[in-house]
C-alpha cells in the first residue's frame, strides 16, 4: 500500500446498520441505512407508504426493524 491508498482508507466513512428480523423465521440481519433510504425512495416515487420491508436471506418473507 501506498501512503496515499492508507490516507484514503482512513476517509471512508463506515455504515450505519439497522437491526431487521423476520418475525416468521426469526433470521435477524443487520442492514445499512442507506439501502433502507434508497427503498424508501422507490416506496415513496411508487406511491407506497409505510414501513421499508426487505427481503429475508433465510426465507424470502418480509424483515422489519427490530424497535
């Protein structure tokens, strides 16, 4: 590594995760917050409201946020 790729390492900011869980399954993943935002996003230009579901990677049934 160069002295420049370290000093750029060091500037990239870290993700800010979000507890989600399937209440089926119980499959609890955390999740970072921007991917939330960019689903709310579509929800919000879809004309859906309400709580951002994603997708569980046990059992493909909804996850919500864990509160």
């Amino acid at each position: 590594m160069t002295d420049s790729t370290v000093k750029n390492a060091s500037m990239i900011a870290e993700d800010t995760l979000i507890k989600m869980k399937h209440t089926a399954c119980g499959h609890i993943d955390n999740v970072p917050v921007w991917i939330i935002g960019e689903l709310a996003e579509e929800d919000r230009m879809s004309g859906k409201h309400g709580e951002v579901e994603i997708e569980c990677p046990v059992c493909n049934g909804p996850m919500r946020r864990i509160k």
